[in-house]
C-alpha cells in the first residue's frame, strides 16, 4: 500500500500534481511563518543577553553576579542619552588597577581620554558635527565596540574612559569587580538590571502575545492546506472501500499522500525561513532590530516543525476520513452532514465569563497568575470563534435563502446551509486575525491614551529639558549653574530661549498631570522673563516677576503647556540668581540645535540628569517602555496574521472549487450562467465572511474592555481611523481574492469534467 500511496501521489495525473504542488506551497508558507515565530521568540532571549552586561553597575551586591575570576575593582556610571531621537547609552568606567573586569566587545578598558563606539554611534560621530555629539564625550575613539556587546545592530553605546577621581563620588558611581552575566529576564524583584533590557515580565508578555495571536493563524493555515482537495479524496477513498480495500490500508495511502506533500512543504519552508530571515531580523517587535544570527532554531524547534507538521497532516488527513472508515457508501452518495448545534456558543460564552469573573474578583497580584488569568480566557474567546463559526454561518444562511429573491443567493444559501462548517473554514483565519486586531488595537489604543504624552509636534520635538535627578534616590537634585555655562547656552546658534527652574524656598506646590491623573507636586521657581521666551513651560501673570512651576521643569503629559498661566510666587527676581538649579528648559529651532543644546548640557554635567526633549522623554519613559513594546508586537502581530489568513482563504476557496467542479459542470449544462455560478462562489465565502467578522470584532473589543478593567482600570476607548481602515483592507483584500480565484471556475467546469468525473 505504500507503494500505491507514493504511485497515486506523485504519478496520479495533472490533478494529483497540482494538488501536491498547491499543498507543499501552502504548507512551506505557514512552516516558514512558523520557523518565524520560533527564531523570534529564540531571538528575543539572545538579544536581552547582550543587555546583561550593561546591568554590571547594579549588580555589585548582586550574590549570583560575581564573577569566577578575582578582578580590581572599577568604577562604572550608566547614564542615558539621545541624539536625533534616538537612545544613547554611555557607561564610563575608571579601573582602579591593572585587572579591571572588561566588558565584552572591547579589547580592554579605555583609559581617561579614550573611549569605544558602537558601529551605528561611530556613523553618527562621523556625519554629525563635533559640536553636536562628539563634544559630548572627552578625548578621542580608540576602537569600535563589538558585537557581542551590542543588543541590536543599531544599537548607540559608548564607553568612556576616566580616571578613579573623577567617577568615586559621582551619583549613581558603583564599584564593580566583575561584569553582570545575568539577563535582565532573570532578575524580576533582583537588583541586578538598571532599566535595561526586558524583564521576565516582559519576556511572559512576549510568549503569550505570539502563542495567542500568531501561532493560532499559523496552525490553522497549515490544517487548512493539509485538508486541500479532502471531498474529492474521500470520494477516492470510498470507492477503494468499496472494492475491498481495508480501513487501514485506506489509512496508509491516505497518510503516504498527505506526508508527502507536508514533507516537501515543510522542507521548502525551511529554506524560505533561511532565505528570508535577513528581512525578518529586520522587524523590531522587541524596538530594536536583531542580527540575523539572532534568529536562531533549537534541535527542539526543528524537531518539533519538521517532525510535527508532515505527522499533524497525516492526522488531519485520517481525521478527514472518518465518514469513509464508518460508511464509504454514505460518502460516495454525498449525505449531508448533521447541522451544528447551538452547543458550539458555549466556549465563546465561557472565555467572556472566564474575563468577568476576573473584573468582579480583581487580578492576581504577581504576572504569573495575571497570565495564568487572562490566557485562558482569550484563548476559550478564539476556540470559541472557530466553534460557533459554523453556527453562524448556518444561521446567516437560513436567513439569506428566507430573504432570496434571485438564483445565486438562494443556491449559496442552500449550499452554505447543508454544510455550514465547510463554509465557515474558508474563511476561519481571517475571522480570528480581525479578533487579534481588535483585541490588540483595543488595548493598545486605550493604554495610549492613559499614558502616553505627545511626541510630533515642533514644541515637544525641539524643547529640551534636562531634570538633574539623583540616579540613586530619584529625587531632584539641586546644583549651582555657572554663569559660564548659562552664557553658553545662550549663545548656542538655534536656541530662542533658557529657563532655569531653582528651588524654592517657599514651599509651594504646583497641580501636574500623570496618566490621566492630576496630583499635586512640588513646585521650582523660574523667572517670568526667562519663561517668555520659553512659551512650551507656560506664562506667569500680568507684572509678575517669579512664577511657581513644576520642579522638574515641565509636565511631560502635556503637549504644551503655552495656555498655563502659573501663581505667582512672592520672592523677587534678584533672589533666585543665588537659589541653585533643579532643571534647565531650552527652546531651540530644530534637530541640529537640540544635538547642540544637548551637548552643552552633557558636558555641564555628565553624570546628574539626562538632557532630552520632550518628545524623548515620553517616548523613553519608563512607564511606557513596555507599551511601545506592546505597540510593536500587536503591529507585527497584525501585519503577519492577515496576509496568513488571506492565504488561508485563498486555499480554501481553491479547494472549494476543485472539490465541487462536477456539480457546478452539471449546472453549466443545465443553462446556468458562468456568471451565476460566480455570485454563488463569492456569496459562499462573502456571507459567513461578513457575518462571523461582525461578532469576532465584537467580541475582541469585549474582551479588550474586560482585560482593561479588571487589568489597569481602565474604559475602553475607541480607536483611530487606523483600526477601521485595516479592517475594511482586510475585508476588501479578503474578497479580492474571492474574485481572482473565480476565472479558475471556468476552467475547472464543462462539459468534459462531467463526462469524465
């Protein structure tokens, strides 16, 4: 029997032929996407390794941090930065002996005057002048950074070198002996990451997302190709049955086809995977691009792709034959199959349950549990689309052949209702891409709104603020500002304005905005005649001199604050020369004047406050790092799993016609218009299409309201034009490749198919 399978497979005909090509195609495609999602999620951990060793100056107590190896202690400072909008990260390092701990990629550590660049920050140095960034960092490039120290192939770092004097009593200075070997993925509730990399929280967030939102598309693309030509296969098989071919060598031929096209399917994914795998190290779901090695598969990704997707087929397959082994004679006389029950609504009905318990009890405290929580509930949501699916569809069939009033919708009606599940699956991953995206664009758009602040418009982009906050406490620290580094400021071609916020002695509070919420804070003083010429921190009242305004000299949250008109405070102008300086706001007129200002401020004070605009502060805060990260995966998320379903229902509806060409041929015959043969084909797939994805965007946007609720606390708000245009593109792309499968109808009917089939 094998040799029969392998003899029907690959010596069947043109038919057999076109069916084993169309089915490797399909499933080297959904293995490719698969292989993907694997070496990302491989990718994702290799590249927060490389983020560990910029942890080392928070790691000096660290007991699992130390070192083997007995090394002189260094100094070490971390200290952020930005030039054109992008982050830079600075170590500088002073050894304290001759065997200082030397970070990777680098020969060894630089000394005072010296310092080693990344690639991407070695460009910059090169293109920008030095009064924009090389000022910035004392003496001169002794090497290039290499590899194994970069997180990602753009990456912007610098190590600086100086002597022990001037790092030891510098905030945020540490000791190390050893550099840190620890992932930031490692170290939830560990003082061994300095906001660096993705914690284990965030890596949680990763896994989940994928196994949620891209491998269930990928799966169900690769089922789909598997079960291709399956009615004109059962047909085969019955007939074998009936002239005395035992179930089981029905089952061996079955499995030798369906394997076969999966093993070559499954080989050619592998080589589009490494074929494209430069173009997907590219992607940035993480923020970050990834080297190409990066994307790396396991003995265990291999085994479990090469070996689980031609044994998944061969399942499928068996799965698909079932009506052959119980009655080949019921199959071979097309009985209709039972309709589905109003049963399959319960799965669906119990994910939303599952989320409103959890919004009624409140979630657990620890993201493990919150995981554990949330996952199971989007993941009855899905299984619970797929089931009530064919539901849907018969009841929207029923309806239509109720309301019918020409041929094509009543012929589609009634075909859709005979077996409702068939029509369902055409278009089964386009219905649970447009739930991912309603889910994620849900989510995503509302965190937006709560957190973030505005990073496009020309005040934000082009007013830096440089808050000198301690590293250690987080509290603002107050320094003197010599008048020599004002006067510079001032003088610095492309900057309209400086306001220097002092302490105050007063006491006073100011009202300032955080997600969504307004609390009081404490306020700094600045003159009204230096905040004139700063319009983007606000504007004192008619003849006052001084104004109380926010410490850390402007509310990031607020795109302007021009309108603001802040109390006065009751100390003279003359007074707050002497006051020292909590932070600095400077106007300029664009990119290069920023790189300059930022400079200034830099060399000022390396090591106390990160001079950056306020479109770089609300873009690399902290508290929305993980919803840019967030923004970026539901993005590679939703452009991965539409073209997947749109391949999906391009096979389907293929498979549809070849399945059915005999009955559509006699129809031909009997006078039925191609044309109307066409509408009945697009109406099969148009109508459970339009009905099942009206419920699987409702449902993703209850589910994002009760993740939100119960989650952050937060309401549901609506997205932008954004969502509503990737769903009417996905819907229009989806019928688009309705319409060009329909020429292949012509092809496929006639008089000849009849006769011979």
């Amino acid at each position: 029997m094998i040799r029969l399978g392998l003899r029907l497979t690959l010596a069947g005909g043109r038919e057999a032929a076109i069916r084993l090509v169309v089915t490797a195609a399909a499933v080297a495609l959904g293995v490719m996407l698969l292989l993907a999602a694997l070496a990302g999620i491989n990718a994702v951990n290799a590249q927060n390794g490389r983020y560990a060793w910029l942890g080392s100056g928070a790691a000096f107590d660290h007991p699992r941090a130390a070192g083997t190896v007995a090394h002189d202690p260094m100094w070490w400072v971390l200290n952020p930065g930005f030039v054109g909008g992008q982050l830079l990260g600075r170590v500088d390092v002073a050894a304290t002996g001759a065997h200082p701990p030397v970070p990777p990629g680098i020969p060894r550590v630089p000394g005072p005057g010296q310092f080693y660049a990344s690639p991407a920050l070695t460009r910059l140095l090169h293109d920008h002048p030095a009064s924009e960034l090389a000022d910035r960092f004392p003496g001169h490039q002794v090497g290039t950074i290499g590899a194994a120290a970069l997180p990602s192939p753009n990456s912007l770092l610098v190590i600086v070198g100086r002597t022990p004097a001037q790092l030891a009593h510098q905030p945020g200075a540490r000791e190390v002996t050893s550099i840190q070997t620890i992932p930031p993925s490692s170290c939830n509730g560990e003082q061994c990451v300095l906001g660096v990399g993705i914690d284990a929280n965030g890596i949680d967030l990763i896994l989940s997302c994928v196994a949620a939102g891209l491998l269930f598309p990928v799966l169900i693309f690769i089922g789909t190709a598997s079960r291709l030509s399956a009615a004109r296969r059962e047909q085969r098989f019955a007939a074998m049955r009936l002239v005395g071919a035992t179930p089981r060598q029905v089952s061996v031929v079955s499995a030798i086809e369906s394997g076969v096209a999966a093993i070559l399917g499954t080989g050619g994914g592998f080589g589009l995977f490494y074929a494209l795998r430069p173009a997907i190290a590219a992607i940035s779901f993480t923020g970050a691009p990834f080297f190409t090695s990066d994307l790396s598969l396991n003995l265990a990704d291999v085994l479990a792709v090469a070996v689980g997707v031609p044994v998944a087929a061969a399942v499928a397959a068996l799965i698909a034959l079932r009506r052959v082994q119980v009655s080949p004679l019921g199959v071979t006389r097309r009985v209709t199959p039972a309709p589905p029950r109003i049963w399959r609504l319960i799965p669906l009905l119990a994910g939303l349950a599952e989320l409103a318990v959890i919004v009624g009890i409140g979630r657990p405290a620890t993201t493990g549990g919150q995981i554990r929580a949330f996952l199971p509930g989007f993941l009855l949501l899905l299984a619970g689309l797929i089931l009530a699916g064919p539901w849907l569809t018969m009841a929207g069939a029923r309806l239509m052949a109720r309301r019918a009033q020409r041929p094509a919708p009543l012929i589609a009606a009634r075909r859709l209702a005979d077996n409702p599940k068939a029509g369902f699956r055409a278009i089964s991953g386009l219905v649970v891409a447009l739930f991912v995206t309603s889910v994620t664009v849900g989510i995503i758009t509302t965190m937006a709104d709560y957190r973030t602040g505005p990073t496009a418009t020309p005040q934000v982009r082009n007013t830096v603020v440089d808050n000198f906050q301690n590293p250690s406490s987080g509290n603002p620290q107050a320094v003197p500002m010599p008048a020599a580094t004002l006067a510079r400021l001032q003088s610095t071609a492309g900057v309209q304005g400086v306001t220097l916020v002092h302490t105050n002695p007063l006491g006073t509070s100011v009202v300032v905005r955080a997600n969504g919420r307004g609390f009081m804070s404490p306020a700094g003083l600045a003159s009204c005649t230096q905040l004139a010429r700063t319009p983007v921190v606000g504007r004192c009242t008619a003849g006052a001199q001084v104004a109380s305004v926010p410490v850390q000299g402007i509310d990031g949250f607020q795109a302007s604050q021009t309108s603001t008109v802040w109390h006065t405070a009751a100390l003279p102008a003359s007074r707050l020369d002497r006051l020292p300086v909590t932070a600095v706001v400077v106007a300029t007129n664009g990119a290069g004047a920023v790189n300059r200002v930022q400079t200034v401020l830099a060399d000022f004070h390396p090591f106390l406050g990160v001079p950056e605009t306020i479109a770089e502060t609300n873009a690399y805060n902290p508290a929305n790092q993980t919803l840019i990260m967030e923004q970026q995966l539901a993005d590679v998320i939703i452009l991965a799993s539409l073209p997947i379903a749109g391949c999906a229902l391009a096979v389907s509806v293929i498979s549809g016609l070849t399945e059915r060409k005999r009955p559509f041929s006699l129809l031909r015959l009997a006078g039925t218009p191609l044309g109307v043969l066409r509408r009945v084909v697009t109406l099969e797939s148009a109508v459970p299409l339009l009905v099942v994805a009206v419920l699987s965007i409702a449902v993703g946007f209850g589910g994002a309201e009760l993740f939100l609720r119960a989650q952050l606390g937060y309401t549901l708000r609506p997205p932008g034009v954004g969502y509503y245009g990737i769903v009417v593109a996905g819907l229009v792309a989806a019928l688009a490749i309705i319409a060009a499968t329909l020429p292949l109808l012509k092809r496929v009917t006639g008089p000849e198919v009849a006769r011979n089939d």
